[in-house]
C-alpha cells in the first residue's frame, strides 16, 4: 500500500525573497532618457558648429561679453586647452571607448540624474567624436571646431561643455552615493 504524501513546500519562503527584492532597483530604466538627452546635446552642438564655420570661419571674432568672451573658430586637433595635438587618433579612440562603456551602463539604468549625466557625456562625446571622423585632414585625424572663447582660460564647444556638466554630474552623484542602477551604495559600512 502506498503511504500519504506530504503536500509540497513553497520553494522559497516569502521572507527570503524580501531582502533580495528590496536590493533590486526601482523604477524603470532610464535608456530613453539617456539618449534623448545624447541627442539634444548632439544637435545643439552639431548645428552650432555648421553655423559657426558657415558664419565665422575666416573672420573677426564677434564680442558676446566685451574682450572676454569672444566667438572665433578654431581648429583643434588636440584635447582641452590644445594639449596632445600630435594624439588625434588616441582621443578619437578614447572617444569611442567612453561611448562604448556608456552603452553598457545603460543597459541597467534606473536613476534619472545618472540618464541625463550620461546623456551629456554621450552626447558631448559624439560631438567630438564626428569632427574626428568627418572633418580635415582626414577620417580619425580630423580637427574639433571650437568657437566659444574666454580670455585667459580656453576656447570651447558646446560638445566640450556636455561633456563637462555630465562630468560634474557624475562626482556629484559618486559622492551622494548614487549608482547608475537606482540604489544607494553604502560607506564605511553604514548606508546613507
């Protein structure tokens, strides 16, 4: 004769699965945010750089602010300030490499600030990275049009500038504590 069984246990009880859920970010992802935000910053830059070349190129700089803020193209075949000039190639490649890890960022992100901080990088990035390709002498060697100048300090684009503010972002939101996952990271053992 066959003995009663038992009737089965849940697998896991409800508990277990608390802690592990409460771990889990909240929210939805935040991918749309990240590239309309890379977008905006991408065309606001690459309209502004087609119109300062139409406009400015070969001319006298125009005063915004009296002699400390100017608009006059420059191009730039090195980094901020118009280091590593002979280096066009690595900031091209540095380039797409911050695009790349980007892109992988965003396959978990949760956090609005971390969207639009990434955005801006992304889009900055992008920005920078199409004057590398397309513009002369040539495809990976190609200068950056900058045009936005301040005396005494540097001359800039708005790609620059993205790239700056979701920069400042990004260590504001480290320094909170923030992940791009939508969870709070904890130090010194407590959570904040």
């Amino acid at each position: 004769m066959a003995e009663p069984t038992e009737p089965a246990e849940p697998a896991e009880p409800a508990e277990a699965t608390a802690p592990a859920a409460a771990e889990a970010p909240k929210g939805r992802r935040r991918i749309g945010v990240l590239m309309v935000v890379a977008l905006l910053a991408f065309l606001i830059d690459f309209g502004s750089k087609l119109l300062v070349v139409a406009r400015l190129e070969n001319h006298a700089a125009i005063k915004v602010i009296g002699d400390v803020v100017t608009f006059q193209v420059i191009r730039n075949s090195g980094a901020a300030f118009g280091m590593g000039q002979a280096l066009t190639v690595v900031f091209t490649m540095i380039a797409s490499a911050v695009i790349v890890v980007i892109w992988r960022i965003a396959r978990r992100l949760y956090s609005l600030p971390w969207a639009i901080a990434l955005g801006l990088l992304l889009g900055g990035a992008l920005g920078n990275l199409t004057d590398r390709l397309f513009r002369s002498p040539g495809v990976f060697r190609g200068h950056v049009v900058d045009f936005i100048s301040v005396q005494h300090f540097a001359v800039f684009n708005l790609a620059d500038s993205a790239i700056v503010c979701g920069g400042i972002l990004v260590v504001l939101l480290s320094f909170r504590g923030s992940n791009p996952d939508g969870t709070v990271h904890q130090q010194g053992g407590k959570t904040e």
